[in-house]
C-alpha cells in the first residue's frame, strides 16, 4: 500500500463556494471526475477527500456551531450540517461512478472524536477499501468533540491523518491557487510562486499568519498539517484543466511541500 496517494479537491472547486445556498458546480466535478478515471490505471491505490465549499461555510458561519453546541437548536443545526455534507458526497459520487470510478461514500463523522483537533477515526475500513481497488470518498464535516459536543473536521486535517495511518507516501491538495506564493496571487501581480517548503519558518516568512494570506483557503493551516505528518505533499490549482491528472500522475506540479 506504499503508493497510495491521498487526494483532496477543495470545496470551492466543486461547489459555487461564493453563494449562500448549496451550489454545486457539476461542471468542475465532472472534469475532475474524468482526469480521474485518467489516472487509476496508473495508480496502486487512491483515496479522494473533497471539501465543503457552499453546502458547509455558509451555514457554518450562519449559525456558529463550529464554536459548539451550546442550545437545543444548535444540535439541529449541526445535524442539518451533516446532511446537506452528505447530499454533496452524494452528487459528486454519483458522478465519480457514472464515469465507472469505484467511489465509496464514508462518512468521516460517523466514528471520528474531535477534542479540539483530531484525535481518531476508523482508517481501517479505509485501507481495506483501498485494497479492493476501491476509491473511498471522505469529506470535511462538522465532527463530534468532547469537550465543545462539535467542531470542523476539515479536508485539510483529514489528509494527512489518514495518509499516515494508511501508509500512503504522497497527499495531493487541489486548491483554487497555484501553490504557496511569496504574498496573496490574488492581490499582488509580482507574487511570485515558491516550488518548494520544508519548514514553517519558510511559510511564515511569505504568508506571516496573515488574516488577508489565509483567504486562499487556510494556506498556512494546509501547510501546517503536512509539515507535522511528515508525509510529502503538493499544493496546486484543481481548477486547471489537467492538473488534477499531472498530480496524480507525479508531473511537476504546484508547491512541493516536504519536511
């Protein structure tokens, strides 16, 4: 199972992240779905994460149960949370199948304990999926925590868990920017794009921990993650046509993040 790679879309890839009801973006799910099924033959084994996008910010934000659950009505909400994730699961795997992709939904909530970050969650099944050449589908999900009763599983801290836990030695994060840049691409024209990062130091020399940096998607926390995990990654811009494939594949790609 060494070379499993750990694959995670971001939600606002496949969703219209923009917008304050749940929005798919069938178009870019169908792309990646193809420049998928592109690259299983190549491949010893894949396990895909995506994120929420506008089926989870948007309430999220709305109703503040990343903060807990602190009344009656914040449990619906975090239920109702939980489903609109899994209608998203369901429509993008329904199209990863369609393009004949083994997707098998799991539902990272379902046995994941959250005590401000996470702390476990059933990886077993997980490879044992992979083993049967099957494409497990996890997703970032509000999660149970013990001391707030809730909190953001997210994508990002998924990957690298179960990377580890598994055994996979590359994790590949499809983002809606290139890589790590020396400042924000978004508003400054002379950033420029760094093809490597093995430490922190490097990432906060350019991103600083900034609040205006982080609007890229949590650049830094991505980072962070992998960094600890150990594992070597790349961060780069899903959204290109093709890039999904090249990462599968090991081309050149994006940000190289190893430690």
């Amino acid at each position: 199972m060494s070379h499993i790679k750990v694959l995670k879309v971001g939600g606002s890839i496949i969703t219209e992240k923009e917008k304050n009801e749940p929005s798919p973006d069938l178009e870019q799910m169908e792309r990646i779905a193809r420049e998928i099924k592109d690259s299983l033959p190549s491949l010893s084994g894949l396990v895909l994460i995506h994120g929420a996008g506008s089926y989870g910010h948007p309430i999220v934000k709305r109703t503040g149960i990343h903060q807990g659950i602190k009344t009656d009505k914040d449990k619906v909400h975090f239920a109702e949370t939980q489903r609109l994730q899994n209608e998203l699961n369901s429509i993008f795997t329904k199209i990863l199948t369609d393009n004949d992709i083994p997707a098998f939904p799991v539902q990272p909530s379902a046995s994941a304990i959250m005590h401000g970050s996470l702390r476990s969650m059933n990886h077993e099944v997980v490879g044992s999926l992979v083993g049967e050449d099957v494409v497990p589908v996890l997703y970032g999900v509000p999660a149970y925590d013990r001391t707030k009763g809730c909190s953001i599983l997210s994508g990002d801290e998924i990957l690298p868990y179960l990377a580890e836990k598994i055994g996979a030695k590359e994790v590949l994060h499809g983002t809606n920017v290139d890589g790590i840049y020396t400042s924000d691409p978004h508003k400054d024209p002379s950033s420029e794009l760094i093809e490597e990062i093995t430490s922190m130091e490097e990432v906060d020399r350019y991103l600083g921990g900034s609040k205006d940096t982080d609007v890229t998607g949590g650049m830094r926390n991505k980072v962070k993650h992998l960094l600890e995990s150990g594992i070597s990654g790349k961060i780069f811009d899903a959204s290109k046509h093709n890039n999904v494939k090249k990462a599968l594949r090991g081309d050149k790609v994006g940000t190289h993040v190893r430690s």
